[in-house]
C-alpha cells in the first residue's frame, strides 16, 4: 500500500502537476489522520471493554465480601448476646439471698466461659485493599459508589479501633481480679489444676466476693454492649452498600 501512494507521488512529480500533487498530499494526510483515529477508537473500546470486566469483577468481589461480613458481625454479635445473658444470670444468682450453691456456681462457670470473652472485629477487606493498593479504585465508575466504598471501610477501622479500645480499657482490670480470686478455677478447662473443689466453699467465696465479681462482670457488660451496637451500625451500612453494589452490577 505504501509503495502504491509512494508511486502515484512520483508520476505526479514527473509530471510537473504541482496542483494535483498538492491536492494529492492533502487527501493522503487527511487519510493517515483518519487511520490514526480510527486506530485510537479502536483501542480507546478495547481499553473501555477491558476496563469494564475488571470493574464487573471487583463489584462482584465486593459483593461477596460484604455478604460474607454481614454474616460474621451477626454471628459476633450472636456471641456477645450470649455473654450478655450469661452477666444477667451472674448479676441475678449473686444478688439472690435465696439461690442454692449449684446454681450459684453454675451461672458463674458460664459467665467465665462466655461472658468474659472480648468481643472481635474481623472482616473482608482484600478486594478494597486490593483496589485501594493499586490505584484501581478508579475502575469504579459510579463516582457515588466509589465515595460510599471509601466511606464504609474507613468505618471498618473506626469500628475495629473503637472494639480495641474497650479491649484495651477492660484488660487491666480483669488481669488483677483474675489472679487475686483465682478465678481459673471456675473454668471446666482448668478447674483440675485446684484439686477437688468443695462446691460449698466455692459458693460461699463467690457471696463474700460479691462486689469484686459483679464489678468485673459489669466491664464485660459495658464492652459488649458496645461492641453490639458498633456491629449493628456497621451491617445497617453494609447492607446499604450491597444494595449500591448490586444496583450497580444491574446496569
């Protein structure tokens, strides 16, 4: 092809037909323009169409990343609720004149096994950061989506700092009162290493400890209670932004 316009150019020159080389120059100008735009066309839809699966592929990422966090702040959740419980049934055993040793010693075996847990924070950030990392965020281009994901996962470390806090707050305290009534005891797990155990003596220590154990039961108490409610935040916002996400893949 190039050797065909370099031919033509020739018999023109030739031919001393200055206006039609010069006629002829321009249109072939104006055709290598055309080409060239074309070309970029061409690529700017490749590029485009390219650009279209890997954003299709990160929504659907963060979409199943985002279902999966409801399901673990539920179950977080569900495991705090049953801690709560287990303070209610230690405040309300401890405060009984009436309550029999067993009973006694029970709700305070439960509320070591789960009322003293700490509450966790854990999610599924890889795609976010990922995104994040890369500078691909961009490939998100619903400019309001992008926002609200930026949003919701810096409250993800809000959330997460806000759980380490009340860790952080709750440990001092529990370290002492843990060692000074040697509550290990109380646990199945570890119960062996004291001997038999007197269930008698054991109610009795729990009864004139009163204060000491409601007090550190009331910490836990306060920490998963706002633990709950940080994690009840955050799902009612997950839940806002899966509806984003699939809104947005629905295009």
């Amino acid at each position: 092809m190039i050797k065909f316009f370099r031919n033509i150019r020739q018999k023109l020159v030739s031919e001393g037909n200055t206006g039609k080389y010069l006629k002829y120059a321009i249109g072939e100008i104006i055709l290598v323009v055309i080409g060239i735009l074309i070309a970029l066309q061409i690529n700017n839809w490749n590029e485009n169409r390219k650009s279209a699966i890997q954003e299709n592929l990160y929504l659907k990422r963060l979409l199943s990343e985002n279902k999966e966090d409801i399901n673990t702040f539920k179950n977080n959740i569900s495991d705090l609720e049953k801690g709560i419980e287990s303070i209610e049934k230690l405040s309300l055993a401890l405060n009984s004149a009436k309550i029999n040793d067993s009973v006694l010693v029970t709700a305070t075996n439960d509320f070591f096994r789960y009322g003293s847990i700490y509450p966790i924070f854990s999610s599924s950030t890889s795609t976010f950061d990922d995104l994040s990392s890369t500078g691909n965020l961009k490939d998100i281009k619903n400019t309001l989506l992008r926002d609200e994901l930026v949003k919701h996962y810096a409250q993800h470390k809000q959330v997460a700092e806000w759980i380490k806090i009340g860790t952080e707050w709750a440990l001092p305290n529990d370290a002492p009162f843990t060692y000074n009534n040697s509550v290990m005891r109380f646990e199945p797990v570890s119960a062996f290493l004291f001997g038999k155990q007197n269930l008698s003596e054991q109610a009795n220590h729990l009864r004139d400890k009163k204060e000491e154990y409601i007090n550190n039961a009331a910490v836990h108490f306060w920490i998963n209670k706002d633990a709950i409610a940080n994690l009840e935040r955050l799902i009612l916002e997950t839940n806002k932004i899966i509806n984003l996400i699939e809104k947005e893949l629905k295009k």
